[in-house]
C-alpha cells in the first residue's frame, strides 16, 4: 500500500512541477516569474493585506515574501501603505494590475495546454479529489 501511495505522491508533485515551469517560463514573456505573479494575485484578491496573510496566501514565509513584495515595490507594481498599527498594507499600482492582467493571459492558455489530456468531466472530478484533500470542499 505505502508503494502505491508514494507513487501517488510522485505523480501530483511531477505535475505541479511540469505546471509550474511551464508558468515560470510563459510569464517571463510578460516580465514576471511565477512567485511575483502569484504575489500580484494574492494583493489583487486581497488589496489592503498584511504580509503575513499574504505570505500564507501564496505558501511563503513571512520573511519571504516580505523580499518579495520589496522587490515589487522596487519594480513600481505594489505599493505598501501604513495600516493600523505596526501592520504594512499592500496595493497594486496600475502598472501591477496590467502584470496580473497580462499574467492571467498568460496562465489561461499555459493551463489549458496542461490540462488538455483531460475532458473536462476529468477536470472537474479531479479539481473536487484535490479539493478534498485541502479541506476546501463546500460540504
């Protein structure tokens, strides 16, 4: 059983690994990696969040994704802003919304393509199995 499971593994972590080169390499046709773009998506749905939501949204550590949104900030895509306290907003600038926008192009046609050996009756039932799994189904 644990050699069947383990292979299981191996099969979910080859295909995130292949989705996600894929990604890397077609976003840098748009000037931006995977990890910023990821970053740019978590701000976009969550403009206003703190570093620490952020970094849990994107599967980072406080720290960093703390560098990363510096390196963004630098590159004139977020912009941080004092909140309450002692916490840090993040804000896309307008040049940030065009990165994600393009980003999103970009990640539609690269997703379809890793997907497309699937039916989408496959997809959906693959999306609710992995669902599962992260706890994030509706019931």
């Amino acid at each position: 059983m644990h050699g069947e499971l383990q292979v299981l593994g191996r099969a979910v972590k080859q295909a995130q690994y292949r989705q996600h080169r894929a990604l890397d390499t077609a976003l840098a046709t748009v000037g931006t990696t995977l990890a910023q773009w990821d970053a740019l998506r978590a701000i976009g749905r969550s403009p206003g969040a703190s570093a620490r939501a952020l970094a849990a949204a994107t599967f980072q550590s406080e720290q960093a994704f703390g560098t990363l949104a510096g390196r963004l900030t630098a590159q004139g895509l977020v912009e941080r802003r004092p909140g309450h306290g002692r916490r840090i907003e993040h804000h896309l600038t307008p040049a940030g919304e065009q990165v994600l926008a393009a980003g999103h192009r970009v990640a539609d046609e690269v997703l379809a393509e890793c997907f497309a050996p699937l039916p989408p009756g496959d997809r959906a039932t693959l999306l609710d199995l992995l669902q599962r799994l992260g706890g994030e189904a509706d019931g």
